[in-house]
C-alpha cells in the first residue's frame, strides 16, 4: 500500500483543522519549542501531510504535522507547506499513524492503542489492521487489550510511563478487580516484565480467593516458582489417551510420539536390544526391522 500526493501547496494555517486524524493523546509542548527554534533558523524542510475537507470548501484537515503547525503558529507564521492528498477517513488514518511510526516524535503504545481501536470502530477487522500496519496479528490484539481491558488506572500509569506497555498488557489479561490488586502490589516496586507475567499467571491459574492474596503476598523471587507450580498443576489436570495402550496420561508429559510414559520406556529399551543385536543405530533400521520391535510388543501385550 502507497501514498501518492496529488499536489504540494501553501496553505493558509487559520484554514488547517487539526486533532481530527492525529494518533496523538497530547501535544507536546516542549517539542513545539524545539519545531519553532527549528523553522525559525532553517524554514520549513519538510511539507506536511493534509486532506481536503469534504464539507468545507478551501479548509484541509491534519493528516500528518500537527507539531509542525503549532510550532509555525506559535512564530506568527500564515502559511505552511502542505502535501495534499485524496483518501478517506479511514486511509487517511491509516496514513497518520504510519507516518508517525517512521518519523519524528515516537508514538507511545497508548497513541497506537487508542488509534487502532478507532480503526476498529470504523469497521476494520483486526486482522486488516494488521496487514496495512505490516505487523502480526498479536500486535493488534495486544494494543486493543490497553484500551479495552485495563482498567483507567492502569492505562494512565502508562500514559505517565509509571508501568511499561509490556507488563501492563500481561496486567490487562485479568478482571478488573484483580488488575487494581496488581497495580496495589507493584505500586512503588521495581518488578520486571517477566515477574508481571508471572505474577499475572499465578492469579490467573489460582484457586480460592485466599490463594490469590497469598500470591499477592510473595516475593518477586518466588513468584516464578510458584506460577511454573500452577501451571503444571493445571496441565497434569488435562489428560490425553495413549495412542498404543489407551491409558490415559497427562498432557504436562508431552512427547513427540503421543503415548504414556510406560509404554514409551518399554518401546525405548526394545529399541535398544534391536540395535544393539543388529549393530545398527536407529536411524540405520529398516521397516523390517521396526515391524520386529512392533511385533514383539503386540506379543508382550497379549501376555500382559
């Protein structure tokens, strides 16, 4: 997908509508300084990006720039270079983020967030935002859950950069209710991402509500073990049926062959008496020779 100016002009600053397509939360002030100091001692270097309002004749709406017009009102400027372009709203959208994400001044994961929930309120579906994005899948859904699963607190900690964009998705993942507990227990405490995560998981994988407050409760060096502990837990809960002998078997013990723990010792030493009477490795046997170990297994089953 590419962008293609129709014209470059001058355009006149009290005809330029702005906060209409910017993916910015707030305008930065110091920034706007440092434009003006800019375009006062060197011009204008780079034109910025408008559309043409398709209700008011000789107006243009912001596509891209809007530091750049406030800095150029701030010195008492009149006119401002401009690329204008035909899109709609939703490429022009589109537009402004992408161009904000190679230029100028970064877009934080609260600007993306909020932008690409506004895509998705226009119709898009999560898996066309990320195909114009050029990102995974998981980016979107991992933006769309700031602004749609965490609670205000914790979308302001990281609008205020108090909380890291990473650990306040894994947060995100939990009720509302818990993701205040969170934000109560890390409050003032250095936690990296990967002890969020396994904080998150913990709660996630707890029982009773008087687990959950013990979690809450534990040193960041026993977190991780005890986040691995549930999660073994949980998975030795899901059983699968071994393919060769119909036992069931826990899925925590997953292996290339899918069968249960007996049936693959008992299958790894026939292999190992094969081989070894042969003097071949394994990766040397031929179907004949695998057809031996299978029938001296049906044999040991049948005797069972």
């Amino acid at each position: 997908m590419g962008f293609k100016a129709l014209r470059v002009e001058e355009v006149p600053l009290n005809r330029l509508l702005t906060g209409v397509f910017t993916p910015r939360l707030e305008i930065n002030e110091r920034y706007v300084d440092e434009l003006a100091e800019s375009l006062a001692a060197e011009g204008q270097l780079k034109p910025i990006i408008v559309k043409e309002c398709a209700d008011r004749s000789g107006w243009f709406q912001v596509i891209d720039g809007e530091h750049r017009v406030q800095a150029a009102r701030k010195l008492g400027w009149e006119r401002i270079r401009a690329e204008v372009y035909e899109l709609d709203e939703v490429m022009a959208l589109v537009c402004a983020v992408r161009v904000n994400m190679l230029h100028g001044l970064k877009l934080s994961d609260m600007d993306l967030a909020y932008h690409i929930k506004k895509l998705r309120d226009m119709g898009l579906s999560t898996r066309r935002i990320a195909e114009l994005f050029k990102r995974d899948h998981s980016w979107v859904v991992l933006k769309l859950r700031l602004v749609e699963k965490a609670v205000p607190r914790l979308r302001e900690m990281v609008v205020k950069r108090f909380t890291k964009p990473t650990a306040a998705m894994q947060i995100a993942r939990l009720p509302a209710e818990d993701q205040m507990r969170v934000l109560e227990r890390i409050e003032g405490e250095q936690l990296s991402v990967r002890d969020v995560k396994n904080l998150v998981d913990a709660l996630e994988l707890a029982g009773a509500e008087e687990e959950k407050q013990r979690i809450l409760e534990l040193d960041r060096r026993e977190l991780s073990k005890v986040a691995e502990s549930l999660r073994v837990k949980e998975a030795m809960q899901k059983q699968e049926k071994c393919e060769i002998c119909g036992e069931p078997y826990p899925v925590a013990s997953l292996w290339t062959i899918r069968m249960c723990v007996n049936c693959r010792i008992f299958i790894n030493r026939l292999f190992d008496k094969l081989t070894a009477f042969l003097g071949k490795s394994r990766s040397e046997l031929t179907n004949h020779d695998i057809e031996g170990v299978e029938l001296c297994f049906k044999q040991q089953q049948e005797t069972a």
